[in-house]
C-alpha cells in the first residue's frame, strides 16, 4: 500500500514539475522571437545606412556594390535612376518575386519615386521600414530611400530583408531546448525517488518492527465481530423459541408459561 501511494506521489510531483519547465521553456522561445524581430529590424536599418552612405560617395559600378550584399548580407535592393530606369534589380531565390514584392510594397507601403514628385529635394531621404506579406505568407521588411550623390545623380533605393520565420528559429532552438527538457525530466526523475524514499523509509520501517502487534489487532477484531455475531444470533433463536412456546400455551398467562418454564426456554437456546 506504502509502496503504490509512493508511485503516484511519484508520477505526480514529476508531472507538476516537467510542466513548470515546458512553460518556462515556451516563455523563453517567446522572448528569444520577440528579441530576434528587434534585432532584425536593426539589421535591415544598418544596412539601409551604410548602403545609403556608400551610395551618396558615387561608386564606379553600384550594381556590384549591391550584388554583394545580396550575396553576403541577404539584402534585396532595385535600383532605379531619376527617370525611373531600372540601374540594378536583385533575383532573389525567395517564395515570393521581387516584381510581386515591389508590387505589395507600393500598395502596403508609401513609395515615392523620383520622378513621381514635383518637387525633388537635394537631401537624401531614408523611409522608415515596413512589413510586408508575399504570397506564400512569407513576410519582408522593406526601407524605401531616395539618394543624392555628390556627382549630382539621383537614385530611388528600395531594400528588402526576409526575417526569420518562427518555424525556423524553434528548429534552431529544439536540440538546446530538446536537452534541457531531458535534463530536467532525468533531474527530478531521480530526485523524486530519493526524496520520497526518505519520507517513507521511517514509516516502512515501523512497519516492519512491529508486524506481530498488526497481526494480533486483526485477529482481536476478528473475534471482536464474530462474537458481537454469536450474540444476535443467541438472541433470535431465543425470541423465536419464545414466539412458538406463546403460540403452544396460547397464552403468557398461562399458568406453564412460569419463570421456570422461561428458565428452561432460556436454557434451550
């Protein structure tokens, strides 16, 4: 009996405990996601500015200079001059096109070309960044910026950045949670039995010493019932014997029905 309440005193404590971990271990993968959202909207920033930077020192081949931070940094950028010709466009290997991308963030998002405006400021002006959904629910930040060189040229530079998807960072995430879990789990697995094996060693152990002393409070209520049993059983036959000698004599004034004849009745049972 000891041993089976030590079980589910067991399982119990090592169920509570392993599901404390889960949550503690979901509302670290939370805050690891949140964390990386941050820090990818920092990223796709620095990159807008030192690319805005380079730009505004007229480089010999801008197309190269944004080929390598498509190869290198994941940066997808279009160029395009202040007539609106294409100078550079990335080919991403992306679920969604770039021409679909571009397409989502002129709509979603406020774009301003140059030749679109009226009036052309000499300043060079970066947007603020914008999310945007493709078609496969895959999400993008972009950063729209116009561009004033020192050569006097102006470019319209529209970046985009692809962030990490929740799905890929729990992948990233599962063998390093995956370990601590089994840890744990192994952790309270032999703790649990340590402890509870010292809480009910005592007990186990009075058990043991005294098993003689158990046995004989079985046995004295045993003959405890058993004669509490006899008793009501001496009585009915002696209430029934009494019923049927009543029915003989007819009546118990009847001059047989005297204290000896209740003595010999009473001897009967």
């Amino acid at each position: 009996m000891l041993k089976r309440l030590q079980n589910n005193l067991r399982i119990f404590l090592i169920m509570i405990f392993m599901v404390v971990i889960s949550l503690i271990l979901c509302f670290f993968f939370w805050t690891t996601w949140q964390d990386q959202q941050i820090a990818d909207i920092a990223y796709i920033q620095r990159m807008a500015s030192l690319l805005i930077y380079q730009l505004e020192a007229d480089p010999e081949s801008p197309d190269e200079l944004l080929s390598n931070y498509e190869q290198e940094m994941n940066v997808y950028s279009i160029l395009k001059d202040k007539e609106g010709h294409i100078l550079f466009q990335s080919k991403p290997d992306t679920r969604t096109d770039l021409d679909t991308l571009i397409r989502i963030a002129e709509k979603s998002i406020e774009i301003q070309y140059p030749e679109e405006q009226t009036t052309i400021s000499s300043i060079t002006a970066q947007g603020g960044y914008g999310k945007i959904t493709g078609n496969d629910h895959d999400s993008y930040y972009v950063i729209p910026s116009n561009i004033h060189t020192k050569a006097g040229n102006i470019y319209s530079l529209v970046l985009f950045y692809e962030p990490s998807s929740i799905s890929s960072l729990l992948l990233q995430q599962l063998p390093a949670y995956a370990t601590i879990w089994l840890l744990a789990f192994i952790l309270i697995l032999l703790a649990s039995r340590f402890l509870l094996h010292r809480a009910f060693d005592p007990t186990e152990q009075e058990l043991q010493s005294h098993p003689v002393t158990w046995r004989n409070q079985t046995m004295w209520h045993y003959l405890r019932i058993g004669r509490e049993v006899l008793v009501s059983v001496r009585t009915y036959c002696l209430l029934h014997t009494i019923h049927h000698d009543i029915q003989l004599v007819g009546s118990p004034q009847h001059p047989l029905f005297s204290g000896s004849c209740l003595c010999l009745l009473l001897h009967r049972c």
